[in-house]
C-alpha cells in the first residue's frame, strides 16, 4: 500500500478448535472440535490445546506480509497473547495457525481469541462461551 491509501488485506476466517489437521499432499486443512462454547462442570478447567486457524486475503499489490498479536482473554483478563506473522509468498490468501498449549480457564464468561495487525486497523475475533452447569449424575438402573 502506498502511504494514504487504506489496506484490503482482511480477515477471511478466525476460528478456534480442538485440533488442527494439515493434508500436506492437498494443503488442506481440517478443524476437528470447533470450539462454539465450553460447559464444564467446575473451574479450573484444563485445556491441554487449543488451535486458532486465521485465514488472510489481499488484493493484487498489497503487501506480502501481514504482522499482529493474537489473543486470549477470559471477560477482559489476558489468558494469552502469540505475535503472528504471515506471508502470502505471492499468493491471495494466507494462513496461520497458532497453537495455544496449556490454558486454564478459571471461571465462566467470554473466552475471545483476537487478532489485530499492529496498526490497529485490521482485526477480527471468535468468541467461546464457557458456562459452569450443574454436576450430572450417573444414571442408575431399576432392579
């Protein structure tokens, strides 16, 4: 982009998962376990990992790399935070997954995973509703 002149590049896709799976022989890539939202029975709760797969696209011209931080937060409190940096290697459209090992969640609320180039004029977000539900109980049988 020339000075002045506002930047295509967007966010195509952000989204958290379980696991992330890359078909190397078709460059494909599978998110297993879509993180929507979380109902555990208590807190802390123990992620062992967690995969955010962002999907970048530009117009022809614009630049090859797009660089920004990534982050997690629980209502507002900083979980996480992973610098991201990409390149479309000439190509329209790019990605990155970041892998966020060991996250504990310590309570109910909004779980955000936020992406936001470094001059603050791109970014896009997912939200995981993490709730607390009553304990279940085992079912017992008549005899």
């Amino acid at each position: 982009c020339k000075s002045g002149e506002v930047s295509m590049t967007r966010v195509k896709f952000l989204a958290c998962c379980r696991t992330t799976l890359i078909d190397r022989f078709r460059n494909s890539v599978s998110l297993i376990e879509l993180l929507e939202e979380l109902q555990v029975e208590g807190f802390p709760v123990f992620l062992p990992e967690v995969s955010v797969v962002i999907l970048f696209e530009r117009e022809s011209g614009e630049p090859e790399e797009i660089t920004g931080m990534l982050s997690l937060t629980l209502s507002g409190v900083m979980l996480a935070e992973r610098r991201v940096q990409s390149s479309f290697a000439g190509v329209r459209r790019c990605r990155n997954i970041v892998f966020i090992q060991g996250l504990v969640i310590t309570a109910p609320g909004p779980l955000v995973a936020k992406f936001e180039n470094e001059t603050g004029t791109l970014s896009s977000s997912w939200t995981i509703d993490v709730q607390q539900h009553a304990r279940m109980t085992e079912p017992t049988l008549g005899v």
